[in-house]
C-alpha cells in the first residue's frame, strides 16, 4: 500500500521550498508526497537552484502512486505576495497558516495519511497580527482542541515534553498532577500505537536539580510528580522516575529507555539536538492525526543558496511513514 503524505514548506522566504524541491529529487516508492503550496514559488526556487522539477496536479479522486525523482505533487495555497529569499514579509504570514489548514483539513477527511511540516518563523506571523505560539498549538486547535504532546526524535533518542512553549518563569506552576498524567498516558499510548512498542518503558525527569534532593531543593516531585506516576504505574505503565535530569541522558538510562520524559523545552532538546541535530524529527502525540516537522529553523541566510540540508526532511517523512504503517497494523489487529 502507498501512504499519502501532505507536506507544508513553511515560511516561504526560508529553506522550505529548497527543501520541497530537493526531497523531490529523491524516490520514495511507497509514499505519495503531495506540496502544500504556491506552485509558482516552487518552480522559481527550483530554478533558482538549477534543479529541475516537474509539478502534477494532485487529485484526491485517483488512487496514491509514487512518482519518480523530479516530480512532485501539489495541491495550490496562493501567495498574496512575492517572495524574496531571505526576506521576511508579513504579508505572507496568512499563506503560511493556509497551507498548515488545508494540510490539516486533507488529513482529518482522510485524503492523507500524515503530514509533514517544514519550517515557519513565529515572529513574523505574530507580527501580521495572527496569534501563533507553535504548531504544536495550532495544530490541537485545527483538531477540535485536542491534548498534544510534543516530542523530538533521532535514531537514538525520543524526548517527549510536559510543558512546551512557556517563559522558564511559569513551568513550575504549569507542572500539575493532572498535566504529567496526560502527558505521560499520552506518550505511552502513542509509542505502543505509533511505534509499536508492546510495554513502553519511560524515563521521567524531576523539575529541580538533582530532582529535588528529597525536597530540599524543590517540592514539586514529592508533592506532585511521584504520586502522578504511582498511580499510572498501577494501571500497568512504566514509568521510572522523577530522575536528576543532569544524569538521566547517561547511557546507563538510555539504554533502558523508550522515552525520556522531560518537564519542560530546554530540560531535554538540547541533549537531542546535540546528540543528532540535522537529523532529528519534531513528532506532535495526541492528535487524530500523524504529524512530523523538521528539527530545525527557518535557515533564512541558506535560501535559495543550495546549501540547505535535507537530512531532517528526509528523516521526519521516513518516521511519519513509520507511523503510517504502525496505526494501520494496530487497527487491522496485527
């Protein structure tokens, strides 16, 4: 069977394009990947790059199929401005979020099996006056406010994240009982659906130093964390922890672990990003969707300049295939 994955480039005036472009350039025999996109800007950027490309029509009436390197489908979002490379503009701040609706749209109805997300830059839709924190959010809100749960990826390491996008200031007050345990549920729910991980074993980070030192240095794992993950693991979860985050990425952990739970953003993904950064996938849990994205930014200085590397596209559509595939088995009973 060939999956349908909808794949949105992001900012414009970023690498997103290049990357749509050159992931074209690549065979994918078992996926049909389809660009969210203005197709005029595409074909200028492959130009630009001197690749050549061919673009096709998508219809969602015709049975998926493959294309061979240097095609790629599209299904058209309309630019209300040109693109320079390199050069923010708020007005094309409503384009982006277009593509990221209609990607959305198209997956709910069942016209794709996943989405895979490139690149956008937050400040700049901010300031067109669209409020957008991440597409983590927006996202939940395009599926009906469904609980996401973030989490990074490389080959050898999966960190999920309770709390995401928030000031360092307020984690601690955002760290509930309730929180961890939608999280955590989440994550293991996900991981046996998306993974196929039978009895998923999770390693959960405390919130202070050295977890709290019994409470010296922080309450929140005794009076908070612990007894949310006792009560998970008497429904059958494993879940060890609250560990000391400076020594839970040590190999004696990883080793034993399927995922690592951190508390907040720059507890865990710096450790990821410096294990595989390039070559990791963004992963949002929780919604009635897959969604993938690269692990990178906008890039804006590389577009257009044939320098921008493909390694985290190509990785975030080979794990979205992968969970193509694992949510087929689990609801075929195999």
């Amino acid at each position: 069977m060939i999956s349908r994955l909808a794949l949105t480039p992001g900012e414009p005036a970023g690498i997103g394009p290049d990357l749509c472009v050159m992931l074209a350039q690549k065979p994918y025999p078992e996926t049909e990947i389809i660009a969210i996109a203005d197709p005029v800007l595409l074909q200028q950027r492959a130009e630009r790059l001197g690749i050549s490309l061919e673009l096709i029509p998508f219809d969602e009436l015709k049975p998926a199929s493959s294309l061979s390197p240097g095609k790629l489908r599209f299904l058209p979002a309309g630019l209300n401005h040109e693109v320079v490379c390199g050069q923010l503009n708020p007005a094309n701040a409503e384009y982006v979020l277009d593509t990221l609706r209609i990607a959305t749209d198209g997956c709910l109805k069942g016209y794709f099996d996943g989405m895979v997300t490139g690149p956008v830059h937050k400040g700049i839709i901010n300031d067109a006056g669209l409020s957008f924190t991440g597409h983590t959010e927006y996202l939940s809100a395009l599926c009906e406010d469904a609980y996401p749960v973030m989490m990074l990826a490389t080959p050898d390491l999966r960190v999920a994240l309770v709390t995401t996008h928030l000031p360092l200031s307020e984690v601690s007050q955002a760290i509930t009982k309730q929180r961890v345990q939608q999280v955590a549920s989440t994550l293991h729910n996900d991981l046996q659906r998306c993974f196929g991980i039978a009895q998923p074993r999770i390693m959960v980070c405390g919130l202070n130093p050295h977890a709290g030192e019994q409470g010296y240095l922080g309450r929140e794992e005794i009076e908070i964390i612990q007894p949310a993950l006792a009560e998970l693991n008497s429904q059958g979860m494993q879940l060890i922890g609250p560990l000391p985050a400076d020594t839970i990425f040590t190999p004696v952990h990883l080793q034993q672990a399927d995922a690592i739970l951190a508390m907040y953003h720059d507890q865990g993904l710096p450790v990821l990003k410096h294990l595989g950064f390039g070559n990791a996938v963004n992963i949002t849990l929780g919604l009635p969707i897959i969604r993938t994205s690269v692990d990178h930014g906008t890039a804006l200085p590389l577009a257009g300049t044939n320098q921008a590397s493909l390694g985290s596209l190509q990785y975030a559509v080979k794990i979205a295939e992968t969970m193509v595939k694992s949510r087929l088995r689990e609801r075929s009973g195999n």
